[in-house]
RNA sequence: GGAGAGGUGGCCGAGUCGGUCGAAGGCAGCCGCCUGCUAAGCGGUUGUGGGGGUAACACCUCACCCAGGGUUCGAAUCCCUGCCUCUCCGCCA
C-alpha cells in the first residue's frame, strides 16, 4: 500500500509511475475525499478536546457536590455532533484505504520501462543447453516412460492440473526440497514450516488481497489456501516493531503451493509446469531500507546458486514496468533452459517490494539511539519451485536411451541413485 | 464437541461503587549522580499512530488498555458480538 500522505501530496510523481505500468489512475476524487478526510479529524478533534475538558468540570462538580445539568445538558449535543463527525470520518477513511489497497506498488527507476513481457530485459546467462545429438523429449514423455508422474490418475483423485508423483519421481521432489533448505539454511536463512491455510489479513498484507481473490483457494472458514510461501513467511512479523539490531532477518520455508490458475485455460495444459498445488521453497527477507536493492542482488544471486550446483543452465531478466507484479518495486525473473520446449521458462520470481507490503503488514523497526519509527522493506524470491525444477532435471539430464542421469549435487539426497531409467529401478 | 477462566504499556502486574487513567507498583532499558571496580543506592526518564506546529527540535491536540458495536455528559472499568489464549472432559493424526 502507498503512503496516504505521499499520494495527495505527489499526486504527479504516483500518478507518473504508475503510468509505466500503462494504468491510468485518476487520483482526484482520491485527494478530493482526503481534504474532507483531514477536515473532519481536525473538527471532530476539536469536539473532543471540549467533550474531555468538560467533563472534567462535571466530576469537579459532583465531587463538590454541585449542580451539574447545566452543563451534562450542553454536552450531550456536542457528543451526538461528535458521533456524526465518527461515523463520516469511518467512511470516508474507510474509501481511502480501499482506494489505497488496490493502487499497485510503484516501480523503482531501474526498471525497464515497457508495455509487457515484450519490454523485459535480459541481465545476464549462466551455462550453454546442451547439445542432445538426438531429440530431446518432454519431460512428460520422460516422466510416462518411467512411470514417475502420474496425470491421469491424479485426475482422477483431483482433477485437471494436478500431478501424483510415483517412486523415484517422488524421491527426487523430496531431494530437491532438501537439497534447496540445506543450501539456503546454508547460506544464514533461517528454516521455517509456516501455516499453509492462513486468514485474510495475512492475503492483505502481502497483497493478495483484495484485488486478485478470483486467484485463491478459499475454504468455507474464512481461510485461504497459500499461492506462495511469501504470505505467511512476511506475515511472521505482521504488527511488530523489530530491533535495528536484529534485522536484516532471513527466512527460508518449505510449503505446497496453491493456484486457482483462472484465466490461463489453454496454458501449459500438459506437463508439471502449471499446476493447482505445487512445492516451492522460498526464501524471504526483511532488510533496513538502504539495503534493500543490495539485498535484492544477494537474494537472486542464492537463487541462481541452486541453479549452478545443479548445473541447469539459466538466464536472468529484469521485468519490466508493465509486467512486474503488483507488490513488487522491481523483479528478477529467473528461467531455466527446458530443453524439450526448446526455451527458456521461469522457475524463479526475486521482488524488492520496498515498503509497501510492510505498510499493509504494519512491519516496523526503530533505528538505535532514535525515537519513532520505520518500515521495513521486504523481498523474497522462489529458491526454487521444485516442480519445475523436477522439470529441469529431468529434460536437461535426459540420455540418448531415456534415463535420466541425477545431478552429483542430488544424489546424496537420492540414496546414491545416480539414474532413472537403466540401472536397476524402482517403478 | 461439552464445561470453565482470561485478554491492560518491552515484560510482570494493579485498576475500588464508571469521572482528575496513557493508565499505580515492580522489572528491564536510557540519562545523570554517587562509589577504587562491580554490585547496591539516589534523582530523572522511557509507547504507537493521526492532525497542527517548527528550518529542525520544542510544543499543542486527538486517538489507542484484543477487535467491532452499544449504554452514558463521561468507559480500561458496564452490556452485546467476534477473535484469540489457557484449564478440565470427550475425540483424534
């Protein structure tokens, strides 16, 4: 969320930058409600200031044992003109914060200025796809070949968009979950296993709600399936005021995640890569604001990192301005070589979302030896989706006669299986 | 699911028949003083947000005692609803 105060007194500079975005927002009737929003604090301030001095003369009054009519009579104008200034003021800020709540982030200047993907920019490559000297499969070739993943029968048990990993191909989701957790808890992020149904003050903090509802698994409780570990993970210091001292703080977490996937009907029908429930670890940061786009740097260079122990090759975009998300002040996509697609896909998102989600979430630190307090900023990156990293494996390391070899970086975390497919295998 | 108890400032904890309570007291913290050092002791101080004000401080003012309503001239204190926590019973991975 933007700052009140900031957007009536910038409406150019929002207004401008949001326009890199391609919205064309009208901040009017926004600024026009805030001037009677200001109006009415300071009259019914006011009313109150008298309300309580007045009051204390009538307990003056009726300890002196006087006569106090006179002036309850009086009063009880000023608290019924006092409760009409409260329920206007309710209303009124009640359809600024709403206004606010569904204003986008505002995009840092180094972000590439663009209409749509089209416009995003490629930072840097890792690795060179490899030459197959035969034609590579998909991975929902190799994966049927191998009796893996199951589509059909997780249709059965869910529906469309849903995968039943089988024997080594469920082995190698839970290698690549732990493989990620060791690297990153490596690294100085700390493990977490988070709640992943959580209410809608969590949804709003991050941003999920309220705008893309349409976008969540909702249960009849009131709660929501989590699209991303980034809600509760962010949500962990929801209301708190930190220590300068304790910050920048780093977290790591392991969870399902669940996508209603609307509106992408006819994409990525086939295949593990859009999924209704998929695994993804996530890494998460909350940083001091000078820090924010150092850390941003470190957090996409720890994803890239999983990448490279992997050996998966990879490239690295800066989103543009009409494509980075709604929280987000600038993103890093990262995407991995697929092979049997013969491109590129995204299998990693690193967002600096400065303070805006902090704001919804009310995530505040106080510097040492200074009163008051600040925002935090936030970020957090995918370290990695692990199913599409499964992907990535099993495509980049297919053979010539079908199996898959396992990454050296894996295969601890295989019990020492080195390939799917020829050696001796469990189906 | 059934029966109780409770939610107060960084923490502990007091708030009597509603009135001078932003809230006693203690601890922790900070600033002084004192003391060979440390500890103890003494004095002072320490919340958040909004509005106004200032070059910046200062300062003024309003709100906040889980949240939202209600009663009242006036509520941390009374009433209602919700949320959460704890204890006991039942059930269960």
């Amino acid at each position: 969320m933007l700052d009140a105060r900031f957007v009536r007194e910038n409406p150019d500079i929002v207004k401008n930058a949001l326009a890199k975005r391609g919205m064309d927002v009208d901040l009017v009737p926004f600024i026009a409600l805030e001037d009677e929003r200001l109006v009415f604090i300071k009259d019914a301030d006011e009313l109150r200031e008298k309300r309580n001095k007045v009051s204390e003369e009538i307990a003056a009054l009726k300890r002196r044992k006087e006569d106090a009519s006179a002036l309850i009579e009086e009063m009880k104008d000023v608290s019924a003109r006092i409760k009409e200034y409260e329920e206007k003021l309710n209303d009124v800020g009640r359809r600024t914060r709403e206004f606010l709540l569904t204003l986008p982030n505002l995009p840092n200047e180094s972000v590439p200025v663009g209409r749509d993907e089209t416009g995003n920019v490629e930072v840097r490559r890792w690795g060179t796809p490899r030459e197959f000297g035969f034609t590579a499969l998909n991975h929902w070739d190799l994966a049927e070949m191998h009796d893996i993943i199951d589509f059909d029968r997780a249709a059965k048990i869910a529906g469309a968009r849903f995968a039943l990993m089988k024997g080594l191909g469920a082995r190698l989701e839970r290698a690549l979950m732990n493989f990620m957790l060791d690297l990153n808890t490596s690294k100085g992020y700390k493990e977490v296993f988070p709640p992943i149904l959580v209410n809608a003050e969590s949804m709003t903090g991050t941003g999920q709600l309220p705008k893309f509802e349409m976008e969540l698994f909702k249960t009849f409780d009131e709660l929501y399936l989590i699209p991303t570990a980034e809600v509760p993970v962010t949500n962990i210091h929801r209301a708190e005021i930190l220590e300068e001292s304790k910050l920048p703080l780093y977290y790591t977490a392991y969870t399902p995640c669940f996508r209603r996937e609307a509106g992408s009907y006819g994409k990525d029908t086939r295949g593990l890569i859009r999924q209704h429930q998929f695994n993804k670890v996530e890494l998460v940061k909350f940083v001091k604001p000078e820090n924010s786009y150092d850390e941003l740097e470190k957090l996409t260079n720890d994803a890239e990192d999983i990448l490279r122990k992997l050996e998966l090759p990879y490239r690295v975009i800066a989103l543009c301005t009409g494509d980075i998300g709604f929280s987000a002040a600038k993103t890093y996509d990262l995407e991995v070589w697929l092979p049997g697609q013969g491109r590129y896909r995204e299998i990693s998102s690193c967002s600096n979302f400065e303070d805006f989600q902090a704001r919804r979430a009310d995530i505040r630190f106080r510097r040492e030896g200074k009163k008051g307090t600040e925002f935090v900023h936030t970020l957090n990156g995918s370290g990695l989706a692990i199913g599409r990293t499964l992907v990535a494996v099993l495509e980049n390391y297919q053979q010539k006669d079908g199996s898959i070899l396992i990454p050296e970086a894996l295969r601890p975390y295989m019990g020492g299986v080195e390939r799917i497919g020829a050696a001796p295998v469990c189906k």
